[in-house]
C-alpha cells in the first residue's frame, strides 16, 4: 500500500495528515456559503458583514505568514495544535458571547478575528512539513495533495455537511458541530499520523526572535522568495475579486444569482480536480514552465474570457460555466509554486513558505479592493483588464524564479 501511495506523489508517511487536513478545512469552511446572507436576514448591515469579514481575513493574513517560522521555532506539531486552539477559542467565543447573545456584533468581531488565526497555522504549518519530508522528485505531486485535499474541505465537503447540519440541527448548533469535526482532522494529523519533522529550536528568546525575523529577512537574502510571495498573491485576487461584481455584471445578460453560484460551484470542482493533476504536471514539464504557461497565460486569457463570453453568446450558461471551469482549472497552474519556492533555499524552507503563505492571504484584501478603487471609473471592463494583465505579469516574474543548477542537478538525479 505504501508503494502504490509514493507512486502517486503521496508521501505514505504523511498520508494521515493529508487526511486530518481534509477533516479540518471541512470543519473551518462550513459556514463560508450561508453565514453572510444569514446575519443580514438576522438584521445585519452589508457593511458589518463587510468588517466582520475583513477583520478576519487580516488575521488569515498574519496567520499564514507566521506559520512557517513558527514550524522553524517550535516545530510542526505545535504549530498546529497552537492553531487548533485559535480555532476552538475563537468560535467558542464567537457563538457563545456573539451569536448566542442575541448577536452582539463586538464580540462576534472580535472572536471571528481569533478563529482567523486558525487554519493557517494548522494547514499552511503541514505544507511546510511537506516541503521538509517529501522526495524532492515528487514534491510538486506532494503539494498538488495538499491544495486537493485543502480546499476539497474548504470549499467542498463542509458545504455538503452543512446542507445536510442545517437542515437537522439548525445554523447555530452547525457552528459548534465544527469544533467536533475539527479535533477529528488534528487527532487524525497529530496522533494518528506518526511522522516527525523535529525542527524545533534550541536557542533562546533572543534566537527565537531572530528565526520569527526570518519571515522577513530572507526575503533580502534570497530575492527569488519575494517573487514567489508576488506571484502567489496574483494567483487568487481574482478568485477574490470575482464575486463582488461578476455576478451583477452577469445578470445584465439574463445570468440570474442563482445561476452564477452554481458556475461557481463548477470553477471550484474544476480548480480541486486539477490541483492535483498540475503537481504531477509540474513534476513531469518542471514547475516553473507549469506556473508560467498553465498559471499565469492560462488565467489571463480565461479571466478575460469570462468576461467577454456572455457578450459574445449571449449569456449562454453552458458556455460561460464552460469557460468557469477552464479557469478554476488553470488556476490549480501554480500549484508547483509550492514545489519551487522552497527549493530555492537549502535550509529556512519555512521561511520562504511563510512568504508564500502570506501571499495565499493577502488576495483577501486586494480583490475586493481593486474592485472598489478602479470600478468606477473604468467599469467592470476595466477591472478585468487589470486582473488579466497581473496574470500575465505573474507570468513574466515566474521566468525568474529558476531554481538553482546545483539544486536542479540533484532533482535529475533522484528522477533517474
């Protein structure tokens, strides 16, 4: 069995933390579909669901970025209980002093932001431990898992189980529910799985401090890192752009809401099918080629061809949702960058993956605020034009970030 795993690309002695990191995101993601209209039917405003989201993906942002140099200092599994913990007090306190009390708006602010600590440090700590413990010559592989298993949870299976939560249990009692589904993904990842990555630090505060600073630093030592952190963050701003105007713009062409989420729903089937296929992609044409043509050239022209399509086929859904999926797909193109920035650097691989990390949460903010700054004055057609040409950007700054001949010589070797 384990034979038939590592011929997959799965790394069979982190085959359970795959699998906790699947139970985990499902439990996170169970609210992401419904929680925003339920709050306004509740009497909420736009804007406060606005902040209370916004607020939350700060703390994403900071999470991720702290991830890799804390698996550094205190090593993965720490790491990762640290972020099962931020998840369990965070909703604790988000359903027990906000939601359940009568919705009191500043402690749901305030705990929603804590829960945002959460995921990262679990999920974004184990693709470090990744990038340390599977084979070089399959690392792309190992990390097309990872985003599989990632975001089938996010975006997949907690929406399925809260479908079926809601219905019988009801939205506040599926809220708790999480917390049982998460402590399953962290047994699963944390006990079940027995690997060990011992990275944890033996030097003081003082050094400490100096390994958490490397979050920043080796952005200096080793410039390729911060490429990568760009390219990363052009990766998904338009995932997060998208829905604060494409549906609007789609219904001026007889596209209605409901039917926009299903294609949605299908960028997102395309996006979790082909993450897995780009790392052996990436593997098999290099991960540099793969982020390039497939990430970069394939987003962009599929980016503007989303928004031209309803124009062009009168809102055909067919052809639209067609289109939607090639663009979730390709999306999964810079799956390798994964694979490629923690190659460029022999040891501090949490480091560079914290800046990849934090370009992963940035999008966040920046989707939505392109969308609010350039809208105006130069239209939906505008905002597409800009979310293209920084695909096509991503692209050209992916040709340089080649991975060195010394550390390119050892990957042949180990394929041959």
């Amino acid at each position: 069995m384990n034979t038939i795993l590592n011929k997959m690309g799965l790394p069979s002695n982190l085959v359970w933390g795959y699998l906790g990191v699947l139970v985990f995101m499902m439990g996170d993601g169970l609210e992401i579909a419904w929680l925003s209209p339920w709050l306004i039917e509740n009497g909420f405003s736009v804007q406060q669901n606005s902040l209370l989201f916004a607020v939350y993906g700060v703390t994403i942002t900071l999470s991720s970025w702290f991830s890799g140099v804390l698996v550094e200092s205190f090593g993965p599994k720490r790491t990762m209980w640290l972020g099962v913990l931020m998840y369990i007090l965070g909703t604790t306190g988000f359903i027990g002093l906000g939601v359940a009390a009568d919705l009191h708006y500043g402690m749901m602010l305030v705990f929603y932001s804590v829960r945002g600590l959460g995921y990262p440090l679990f999920a974004y700590s184990f693709l470090v431990w990744i990038a340390y413990r599977a084979p070089q010559e399959k690392l792309g592989t190992a990390v097309g898992w990872f985003w599989f298993v990632f975001t089938g949870g996010l975006n997949v299976l907690g929406a399925y189980y809260s479908t079926w939560a809601i219905k019988h249990l009801g939205h506040v009692n599926t809220l708790w529910s999480s917390i049982i589904v998460v402590l399953i993904g962290a047994v699963l990842a944390l006990f079940v799985n027995r690997d060990k990555l011992e990275r944890k630090s033996k030097q003081g505060a003082q050094g400490k401090a100096k390994e958490l600073l490397k979050g920043l630093t080796i952005v200096k030592e080793e410039p390729k890192v911060l490429l990568g952190g760009i390219v990363r963050t052009i990766n998904t701003t338009a995932q997060f752009a998208f829905p604060v105007f494409l549906p609007t713009y789609l219904e001026d062409y007889g596209v209605p809401t409901t039917t926009w989420l299903g294609i949605w729903g299908t960028i997102f089937i395309g996006n979790i099918l082909f993450n897995l296929l780009f790392g052996i992609i990436g593997d098999k044409l290099g991960w540099q080629n793969t982020i390039m043509w497939f990430g970069g050239v394939g987003c962009g022209i599929t980016t503007l061809a989303l928004y031209y399509a309803p124009q062009w086929f009168s809102g055909n859904i067919w052809v639209v949702g067609f289109i939607g999926f090639l663009w979730g797909a390709l999306l999964a193109g810079y799956v390798p960058l994964s694979a490629l920035v923690p190659s460029l650097v022999k040891e501090n691989k949490g480091a560079a993956m914290s800046i990849l990390n934090l370009g992963a949460g940035f999008p966040v903010f920046l989707g939505p605020a392109i969308v609010g700054v350039f809208i105006g004055e130069i239209g939906p057609q505008g905002v597409v034009w800009i979310l293209a040409i920084l695909y096509f950007v991503s692209a050209l700054l992916t040709k340089f970030i080649s991975v060195p001949e010394q550390k390119k010589s050892q990957v042949e070797k180990a394929v041959s």
